[in-house]
C-alpha cells in the first residue's frame, strides 16, 4: 500500500481520484493494525484532496468524514468523532436518500461511538435502524446484515435482555459462517460475542469451546497480541473460572488484561468486561484482595 501512494503521488503530482484512493486504502490497512494517528492524517489528507477535486457536498466527501472519525473514535477523541459522524449521516441521507448502505455504515459507527460514551439505549436504537436499512439496501443474506445481528445481540447482552440477544447472536454466527467461511475473523467475533452470552446465563461448557475456538481464530488471522485475540481469550479465561478451573482462568485473564491495555484498538466494553471477570474470579476463588483491587479499577473507570 505504501507503494502504491508513492507510484501514484510520482505519476500525478498533485489531487487526483486515484491517489486519494490509495491515501484511504493504506490509512484503511494502519487503523487495522492499530496505527490509528497515521490512519487519520491519511483520512484527512485524502479527504482534503477530495474536497479540491469534488467540491464539498458530495458521497465521495461523507465517507471521507466518516473515515475520519472511526480514526478518532479509535484514538478516544469521542467528541471530535461524534460531530464528524453526524456530519456525514447528514450529508449522506441528503444525497443518496436514508434507506442507503452508506447511511447504514454511519449509523453504526455512530452507535459504537455512544456506547462508548455509555449510552447504550441510544446505541441500540440507532443499531436496529442501521440493521433495518442494510437488510432493505443488500437483503437479508449479506456481511453487513451478520455484523449488524452480531452487534445489536451484543448490545442487548449488554442492556441484559439475554432472552432477545441469544438468537440474534447465533443468527449471525450461521449467516457469517456460510458467507465468509468458519475461519473468518468476523466469524470469532460472534463465537466470542455468543461465549459471553452464554457465560452470563450459565452455559460455561458451550462457552468455554466457542471461545477457545474464537481464540485461534483470531490468532491465525490477526495476531496472538490483537485485542480481538485477547477479548476471545477472557471469554474463555471467564468460563473456566465458571466451571471452577481458577488457576486456569487466571492465567488466561491476567494475560488477556495485559494485553488488551497495551492495544489502543481494544474497546472500552471488552476492558471493562476482563476487568469485571477478574474481580469476579477472585472472588469465587476466596482471594478477596484481588477481587478488591480489580472492582477498585473497575469502579474508577464507571466514575470517569
């Protein structure tokens, strides 16, 4: 990718459509790889260019905006990133109608962003019209319509309707296993997403398999350091401590929290979830001191 913004900024010398393709396109693979400063300055050098060559009303320049705040959501500048955001969902419905994927794609990304900021009823109002928009625009059997079931049955665990987000979740982890194949990464996430649903209400066998499964899936397809890989292995490290194998859990938890702090990639949620699950392991395993430390951070965190 580095090349080619290199070929492409030597053959053109100045905007061009296809350079401010390959600027989004390299600042797309940093924000995978957790390079989120790189991966802004990219989005805003290609969104700039595209404002010279297509004006400022304009598809082109809403998912330039977009681009631009996923990178500061990344970094923790909520703020900034909800306004770009909003920005875009505006501009978008303007030209391209509100039943648009494009418009889907935004609503979500704005609702991660407030849940993030802890106002999960708010996200899952705007995940449910951004599902109900990509199933109008692509049809019930495509990756986004996956990902958004994923998403929404997450953030009904979260609100705790476990009895609505349980078949959600697996409806998305059928409909991403025949789309994208079983090692798909965004196949894990809904292992992962499902063991920790399954986790809350008791079913620490069935969680504990899916999570280690999810575990090397996205090991293989990541890195054994990404905080996806990570997030799989808490589920796990929580379901073995449900089932009493403490020692285990806490190599796999300690671990998975180490980590997770060390990826500025790792959401908010999936911190505060491996916090929580160490209190709680501790104090299953009658070692109160560390279950006090853990609930003390996790507390800290509520409170900011």
């Amino acid at each position: 990718m580095r090349d080619a913004v290199a070929l492409r900024q030597e053959l053109h010398q100045g905007p061009h459509p296809d350079l401010a393709e390959a600027l989004n396109n390299l600042g797309f693979v940093l924000g995978e790889i957790g390079e989120y400063a790189e991966s802004e300055q990219l989005f805003r050098e290609a969104l700039a260019m595209k404002r010279i060559l297509l004006g400022d009303a304009h598809p082109e320049i809403a998912m330039g905006l977009n681009n631009v705040a996923f990178a500061l959501h990344d970094q923790g500048e909520f703020d900034a990133a909800e306004i770009m955001y909003r920005e875009a969902i505006d501009m978008q419905r303007q030209l391209l109608g509100g039943d648009h994927p494009d418009v889907a794609l935004a609503m979500r990304n704005l609702a991660f962003l407030l849940a993030d900021k802890g106002d999960l009823n708010a996200a899952l109002a705007m995940s449910r019209e951004s599902l109900e928009i990509f199933q109008q625009s692509v049809g019930d059997e495509h990756p986004e319509v996956g990902r958004g079931m994923n998403i929404l049955g997450k953030w009904l665990m979260e609100s705790g309707d476990y009895a609505a987000a349980e078949p959600m979740i697996r409806e998305s982890l059928a409909l991403r296993r025949k789309l994208l194949g079983p090692e798909h990464v965004q196949v894990a996430s809904s292992m992962t997403a499902l063991a920790s649903l399954l986790i809350y209400t008791g079913h620490f066998d069935e969680a504990a398999t899916l999570a280690a499964a999810a575990k090397v899936i996205c090991s293989n397809a990541l890195s054994e350091d990404h905080w996806r890989t990570a997030n799989a292995a808490s589920a796990e490290g929580a379901a073995l401590a449900g089932l009493g194998q403490y020692a285990a859990a806490e190599t796999l938890l300690l671990d998975s929290y180490a980590k997770l702090g060390e990826d500025s990639g790792a959401l908010p949620i999936v911190v505060a979830d491996t916090t929580r699950r160490l209190a709680d392991l501790y104090t299953a395993w009658g070692k109160s001191a560390e279950a006090a430390r853990y609930q003390a951070l996790l507390d800290e965190g509520d409170s900011s």
